[in-house]
C-alpha cells in the first residue's frame, strides 16, 4: 500500500514540475461611451457637521453642448423625496461642487444624470448613476 502511495506521489510531482504558471494581461475596463470623455462624480456627509458634498463633472468629446444635474434625496419612510437639485451646462463641460445641510436622522442619496445634446437640442447620450445609501445620524 505504501508503495502504491510512493509511486502515485512521485507520478504528481512529476507531472506538476512540467505545469508552467502564465500570467495574461488583462486590460483595465471601462465604460464606453460615443461623445463622452469623462465622467466624475461623489456624494459624501461630513458626519461632524451634517453637511453634504456633491461633485458632478462632465466634459464630452463631440456633441453641441451638455448638461449635469444632481438630486440629492432624503428617505421619509419608505420613500425617497427630493432634498436638493443641482445643474449646470455648458458647450464642452459641465459641472459643480455644492453643498448643502443636511436634517440628521435620515437616510440620503444622491441621483446624478449626465446628458449630451446635438446642435438641434436632442438627446444623444445620457448616462445615469445612483450614489449608495448613507445614513446621517
């Protein structure tokens, strides 16, 4: 039995010591967008002093012109209702940093939309994103 056990473990260092190990570089994702550049945005609270801070930025790549807004939303129950709204537009870019006091024992969100317009003021890409849910005591 032990001899069967010796052999059997030979035969699977044997066979490992010709495995070689290969690394494939995997490229980084991203998302892909047809008149975007760049997209940046953040929701925090400063839970010292129960203020908020909302960042949107957009620049694009082609289109007429852009614009950003943020909404800021309080969970009342079980619904989320509308607690602030920031926006801004431009030609080649868009974007703010705002602030804004927040009531304390709520939950908030932040719900920001990047849209790119053609010269006849139709929509031609919209991007959507939805903060996490953060808990201000």
């Amino acid at each position: 039995m032990k001899k069967i056990l010796s052999v059997i473990l030979s035969f699977v260092l044997l066979l490992s010591s010709f495995c070689v190990s290969t690394y494939a570089s995997v490229p980084e994702i991203s998302p892909y967008y047809l008149h975007i550049r760049s997209i940046g945005r953040s929701f925090t609270i400063d839970s010292q002093t129960g203020e908020a801070r909302v960042l949107a930025d957009l620049t694009i790549s082609s289109g007429d012109h852009c614009s950003v807004s943020a909404s800021v939303q309080k969970k009342v129950n079980t619904t989320w209702r509308s607690f602030a709204v920031f926006r801004d537009s431009g030609t080649e870019d868009a974007g703010f940093i705002e602030y804004v006091a927040l009531d304390s024992g709520y939950t908030y969100k932040c719900v920001f939309n990047f849209i790119v317009y053609d010269v006849n003021g139709n929509i031609i890409e919209q991007k959507s994103f939805t903060s996490e849910e953060i808990y201000y005591s």
